[in-house]
C-alpha cells in the first residue's frame, strides 16, 4: 500500500500554528501544509468563494501531493463547507481522509459551564456549531471578532483590538473558546483582556490529541500515514510576517515554498 503524507491546509498562520503542535505531539509522520496567504483572511468570504478555494487546496494536497488525509485547520471552512468538501472528496479522492474540526472542540467543551466563544464572522453565523452547541453546551455566548486575523497576519495590535470587546462578557463567565485557529496565536493577549475566565480551549492543542486518539481507534486508516518525519511549507503568496513565524517555530533552515493553485 502506498502511504502518504498528512496536509494541513489553512489560509495561513492559523494552520501554521496548528502544524507546530501537530508536529510536536506526532513528530514522527510526514506533514505538507498549505497556507493560502493570497487570498487571508478566510472568515468574511462566501461560501462559493470559500468552495472554490478550498477545492483548489485540496485538490493540490491530494493530487500533486498525494496525502492520504488532510487537516482543515480553518474554522469557517470545517464549519460552512465541510459536508459539500467531504461529498466532492468522495467522488474525487475516494479513501482519503479529510479531518474537520468542529465535533473535537465542541466536544471539548464544559457542558455545565457558561462559555464564551470567540470565531470569525463566518464561524459565528455557522449551522453546524449552532448545532452542535445547542446539543452539547447549557450556556454559551459567541463573539465575532472581524478584523483579528487579519491583524494577526500583518502584525497589528492585537492586544487594542481584543480589548475593544472586554465590555462583551459578562464578569461571572469562566471558561473560553478560541474557534479561530489564528487566535491562539496571541493567547496570551485575550488572558490579559479576560483575566476572570480561568478556562480555556485552544484548538492548537485539541487539533493534535484528536488525531491521536483517531489513529489510535482506527489503526488500519492510520497505516496510509509515511512515517519520515518530513515537513513541506507551501504557500501561495510570500509574506514577512508568515516567514518570521514559520523561521521562529521551524527554523530558517525550512523554507516556505511559492506555489500557484
């Protein structure tokens, strides 16, 4: 049997924050991720405008690249898309994995407790999490916080912008979601803006223990997995602010890779 890689695919940073954690709790797998730093960020784009991109992306990682299941680690794409994604891989990629990420975090979730949520616009206005929230958690508050990524991806000030929204929860709430794969990127900002919520869930960390246990309930889908602990960087677009990430969290000697989808 021919194995293959694991793809990442993800408009950029988010993704990229999502593969460092990925790559330290599985280290030993081979990874190609895909930051579509051309068309960042993903969170106000339609859903036809997001169908078009991703199939692009997916069509690269499965076709060119020849992995066996790809990650999308963007919230707005696992929650709008991800059912018309998985129909379109069926018929194309039949086999392949395709790992959303919208069951792990809502799961993940407190069910007793109040939660605020933090996402994109899109995110927000999701079916599928109002779905589930509704099935999985008592309370919940959701915040669409429009303009973060893009900060985050240009280097902003982050910190004035999530400061802008302290009046938007409650002081008795405790427990808080990051449903943007961007955000935990500056974690450290939104402790500092809510210091009463002591709980948090970060998708960085939720990302890799759910392939884990995936892998460890499905050992025969695990097998299509290379275990060479190789890492490809592609992006469609070059950005200053993606490489000082990529070089602070993979070292320089991992270069980011330009390609055209």
């Amino acid at each position: 049997m021919n194995k293959g890689s694991i793809g990442v695919f993800d408009s950029g940073l988010g993704g990229l924050w999502v593969l460092k954690h990925l790559r330290e709790k599985l280290g030993d797998y081979d990874y190609v991720f895909l930051g579509d730093q051309l068309n960042v960020s993903y969170g106000n784009k339609t859903h036809e405008e997001l169908f078009s991109l991703a199939t692009k992306a997916l069509d690269y990682l499965y076709g060119e690249r020849k992995c066996m299941g790809v990650v999308l680690a963007c919230n707005t794409i696992s929650s709008t898309i991800y059912d018309r994604l998985r129909e379109w891989k069926d018929e194309k990629y039949f086999g392949r994995i395709l790992f959303g990420i919208v069951r792990p975090t809502v799961e993940s979730l407190d069910k007793e407790k109040e939660v605020v949520i933090f996402a994109t616009t899109r995110t927000c206005e999701s079916e599928v999490y109002e779905k589930f929230l509704s099935e999985n958690v008592r309370n919940y508050i959701k915040i669409p916080l429009p303009k973060l990524a893009h900060l985050i991806e240009n280097g902003g000030d982050t910190l004035s912008y999530i400061s802008s929204f302290a009046n938007f929860v409650p002081s008795g709430v405790e427990s808080g979601a990051l449903l943007c794969t961007h955000y935990g990127i500056v974690r450290d900002d939104f402790k500092k803006v809510f210091p009463h919520i002591n709980s948090w869930v970060y998708q960085e960390d939720l990302i890799p223990k759910y392939l884990e246990e995936y892998f460890e309930e499905f050992p025969d889908r695990e097998a299509f997995f290379s275990h060479n602990k190789t890492l490809s960087i592609l992006v469609t677009k070059e950005s200053e602010v993606f490489n000082k990430f990529k070089n602070e969290w993979f070292g320089v000697g991992i270069p980011a890779e330009v390609i055209n989808l």
